[in-house]
C-alpha cells in the first residue's frame, strides 16, 4: 500500500456504481483511470446485488485500479432466499477479491413511496451483511440515511463493527456525532457544492473521517447540470471542502486520498 506523500492532486473514488453506467460511458471513466497521467488512482466500485457484482469482477480483474464491493443495495424489493443463497455464495467465494461488503442498508426512499413496507426483513438482511464483514475482516459500505442511520448504528455496534463507511449520509447531529465518536467515516459526492446541507455536515465531520465519491451515474444540479457524472467532479467537492474545513487545499488531497487507501487496504 503506498500513500500520497507529494503534494499532488491525486483522487479516488469511494463509492460509483461503475456497472450502471452506459458502455460507452463506463469506457470513457475507465480509459481515463487507465491514462499514465491521470490524477485518478482507483474506483471502488459498488454492486447492487449479485449480477453486478459478477461485473464488478470481471471488471477489477481486467483492471487493477478498479476495486469491487459486493452487496445488496436496499433501496429494491427483497431477494428470495435462493437469490440471496446465491449472493452469498458468491460472495464467500471471492472474497478475498471484495475491498468491502457493500453497498447494504436499509430503504428509506422505498419506504417513502411504500410506506407500508416491512422493515424488519431488512434490518436482518444488513445485519447478516455485518455478520459477514465481521466474519471475513471487511468494511462495510452502507446506504443509511436520516432516522435509518441510527439503526445501523445499533447493529454494528451489537457486532462491535469499527471499519463502517456510511455513503453520501444525511442525519441529525445527535446520529452524526455518534458515528464520529464510533469512527465512522463518510463520504460526500458533488452536491456538496451547492447543498448547504452536505456543507453543514463537511464542517462537524473530522476530515480524518472524510472521502470523496460520486455514487454515480448519478446525475447532480447546480453547476454539473446535463452533465455526465464523472470522477474528476469530486475536484469541486475537495475545493469546497478545503474552503469549509479552512484548510490547504493540498493537504485536502493528500489526507482524502490517504483516507480511502487507508480505510479500504489498497
């Protein structure tokens, strides 16, 4: 593992759904990644359930600056006991070649538009997702937002879970100071240009608890209108958070790219 010790502007990735973009569009993100002089240095390339993850193998093992985890996003009905047999499986068998158990959690926006969704079977799907990073020393990536965070919060303590990386977070203080107390890291995407709420929340999070992502294809307003969502927005999100942490924009980038090599052992 080597770490940014110049003072060079160098990224990565934390959390993008590389899969779902476009062929032509993942090509684009990878032969950027790929080029001798790109700043970027890695993807951590999130699944969201097997079928994306057997494609985020494939990918990473054509290219090494490409790291998969593999999970099941929760923001979609509940698998079958033999889709999620299968999960699992896949999963035991490689292992070795996931950075992190992920992206799992719990519905929120599902819930909003079902609210008569039941909960509790996904509350015992993340907690054996947890069981899992536990078993196999792995971080875990985790879609919990609002009143959900503190939720998952209960459950990796149960599990005495230390390595947690709660993906493009909202919350109350009272859940955002718990995480920080139990070192979870966060990490922000683009929006936290023009959203004064990802900015609030940049300013109470320890930057030794910080990374950058873009969770895309996910499109963002504001100045990335139309825009196809590309790793070198995270730029703008590091400039915004330099500008709110009062910092020097150099050693933004150095401790970010510090904190993803860190986190995810690569």
């Amino acid at each position: 593992m080597t770490f940014a010790d110049e003072r060079k502007q160098y990224i990565i990735d934390a959390h993008i759904h590389l899969v779902q973009y476009a062929t032509e569009n993942q090509r684009t993100i990878i032969d950027y990644l790929e080029h001798p002089s790109s700043e970027l240095h890695g993807l951590i390339t999130v699944s969201m359930d097997v079928a994306s993850g057997i494609r985020n193998l494939k990918l990473a093992e054509k290219h090494p600056r490409i790291h998969p985890t593999f999970g099941f996003h929760p923001e979609q009905e509940i698998p079958s006991t033999i889709e999620l047999d299968k999960l699992f499986g896949f999963m035991e068998v490689n292992k070795e070649k996931m950075v992190a158990v992920g992206e799992v959690g719990l519905p929120y926006y599902l819930r909003e538009k079902s609210p008569n969704l039941q909960l509790e079977p996904y509350c015992k799907l993340l907690e054996e997702f947890i069981r899992l990073a536990k078993l196999w020393v792995k971080p875990i990536v985790l879609h919990a937002v609002y009143e959900d965070a503190s939720i998952a919060c209960d459950l990796l303590e149960k599990h005495s879970i230390e390595k947690a990386h709660f993906h493009w977070f909202k919350g109350p203080t009272s859940t955002v100071e718990r995480m920080i107390q139990n070192g979870y890291y966060i990490s922000v995407t683009p929006d936290c240009v023009y959203e004064q709420e990802i900015q609030t929340l940049i300013d109470l999070y320890p930057i030794e608890q910080l990374m950058v992502e873009t969770d895309g294809p996910w499109p963002f307003e504001g100045p990335f209108t139309n825009e196809m969502t590309h790793p070198t927005m995270m730029h703008h999100s590091i400039a915004t958070i330099a500008r709110i942490k009062n910092v020097g924009i150099e050693d933004v980038y150095i401790q970010l790219y510090n904190n993803v090599k860190q986190f995810y052992s690569i």
